[in-house]
C-alpha cells in the first residue's frame, strides 16, 4: 500500500508493558445485558463456547465483536488504564510499523466519517492503543497472546505490534495489505458497534445454543471481514499490485477449518467462530467489489 505522506491518527494511545496478566473479566449478574452482557460477548467471540482449541491457535486471530444504523456512546478509557507512554505524534513517529498503522487508522477514519455521511449519519472514530505485552482493556486484561481486538465497551482497538511478525512467521501471510487488513477488520467491528449490529447478536445469543451461538458470530466475523473489504475498495489507489491477493492468502491463514486442522487435524464445525478459510476470503471479497457497505448486511439475514 501506498500511503506515502497521508496523515497519520490522532486517536491513538500507546502503552508500555505495564505487567498486565490474568483473564479477562465477566464482572458480577451473569450473563444478562449492560456491561455484563458486552463483556459475555466479547469473551464468546474470542473463545466460542466450545471452541477450547480454537483458542488456543486462535488466540492469534483477529477478534472482536460486533446496514448502516442505531447510535453509539462516547467512549472512556477503562478505569485504571495507565497514562500513555507518548504522544500519538511521538508514538506514531517511532517506528515504521507504528506509523503504517496510524496511517491505517486515519484512512478508516476519512472513508467510514463519508459512508456514514452518505446515509445521514456521523462516524464516531474509535481509539487504537498500541501497546507491549500487556495492558488494561475495558474488557479485562489485554495480552500480546490474545492477537489484535475490539472492546465495544471502551471502544477502543488493541494492537501490539509483534502481531504483525506472527502474520509473517507464524501464518505465513507477509506484507503490508494484511497488516492493514487486521486494523480494518477490528475497526468493522466498531461499526458493528455503532449501528446496533453487535447489540442484535448478542440479543439472540443469549438463547441460542452453543452451535447457534457459534454461527451467529461467525456471521459477525464475517460482515467485518467484508467492512475490511469495503474499506479496502475505498483505497483502491493506494493498493499496489497484488496487495489484494495478500489479504486473501491471510484470510485463508486463520480460517476456523484450517486452524483447527493444523492444531488437531481434525475440523469441528460447531466450533467454529470465525468461518473458515473459503468463507473469509469470500466475504473479503464481496466488501472489496462491492464497495459499498450494504452488501454486507447479507451476513445478517434473518436475525
């Protein structure tokens, strides 16, 4: 991609490592709606119900929760988040991977502020915290372990950067198009966020079973790979030659079925949470030719 020099985000946080461990936290009351009900949420679509291994290889994935409608809510930073480590123009400056990364951001920013527009709406822009190893979400703890994220109930992107090294090595799926295409993905999930897509899913979760629940989200995972792909066609003359194919060969990398089959050789489809290969690479692909937003709301048919 070629951003050259393209604004970079203000709306960034960048932390150090401030030893953060331990799980993420439900909080009190269950399972019911309110904060318990985003952080239930969030956990499934990190986890899945049954999806143990999953988990374990999918704890790499891109993550989060979940056309064009319903409002949102200012975002705060969760309580006793620690205080940036420097400014967003510091951070930004700091490192090639950092500064592509603002660059991302800001680029959502413009092309979701138009979309929304195009429909009588306004975009409220998401934080993204940039931080190492460990830090503090408004979803729990954040670790490096637990891939890049979004926490609807601070409305904020987790992001260490060595992901970016995991897509290379360890999914074999190197180049900048897919680090942009992580940062796109979440910031779907952001969307989701603000026009009630997300609140609809977890609504019907709460009575589905562990299959039904599991299919729902997968249906979130992919509307925000198809956000990804709308984003993508927004920049369409910023991709260089075979940028697109890059984000393919990374979708195809942390599908459901191919994950599980590296992990157990064995594939379970009632665990899956975030669709297999075929189908991420798919829905990336429809937002990309489409480029319009309303495409995507396929994925939400029927709930």
């Amino acid at each position: 991609m070629r951003f050259d020099d393209r604004r970079s985000s203000d709306n960034v946080e960048f932390r150090g490592d401030d030893g953060s461990g331990g799980g993420l936290r439900l909080g009190g009351g269950g399972m019911g709606g309110g904060m318990a009900g985003l952080l239930f949420s969030f956990v499934f679509s990190r986890f899945g119900i049954g999806g143990v291994v999953v988990l374990l290889i999918g704890l790499f994935i891109f993550g989060g929760l979940g056309s064009l409608g319903g409002g949102g809510q200012q975002a705060v930073g969760p309580a006793g988040a620690p205080a940036p480590t420097q400014s967003a123009a510091q951070g930004c400056q700091s490192t090639p991977e950092a500064h592509f990364a603002c660059q991302v951001l800001a680029s959502t920013e413009d092309r979701w502020t138009e979309l929304f527009q195009r429909i009588g709406r306004r975009y409220e822009v998401p934080k993204m915290v940039i931080y190492q190893r460990g830090t503090r979400s408004g979803c729990g703890a954040a670790q490096s372990a637990m891939g890049p994220f979004y926490c609807p109930a601070d409305h904020r992107v987790y992001l260490d950067l060595e992901f970016f090294q995991e897509l290379t090595q360890r999914f074999h799926a190197p180049g900048d198009f897919p680090e942009a295409y992580v940062i796109a993905h979440e910031v779907g999930h952001h969307v989701q966020t603000l026009l009630g897509t997300a609140d609809r899913i977890r609504a019907a979760q709460q009575n589905a079973s562990e299959a039904q629940g599991n299919a729902l989200q997968v249906r979130m995972e992919l509307q925000a790979d198809c956000y990804a792909g709308v984003w993508a066609a927004s920049e369409r003359a910023s991709l260089d030659e075979g940028d697109l194919e890059e984000g393919l060969r990374a979708a195809a990398a942390i599908g459901d079925d191919t994950l599980q089959r590296a992990a157990q050789g064995v594939v379970v489809p009632e665990s899956f949470t975030h669709g297999t290969s075929a189908q991420r690479q798919q829905a990336l692909t429809q937002g990309f030719q489409s480029g319009d937003p309303a495409s995507c709301d396929s994925f939400m048919q029927g709930v």
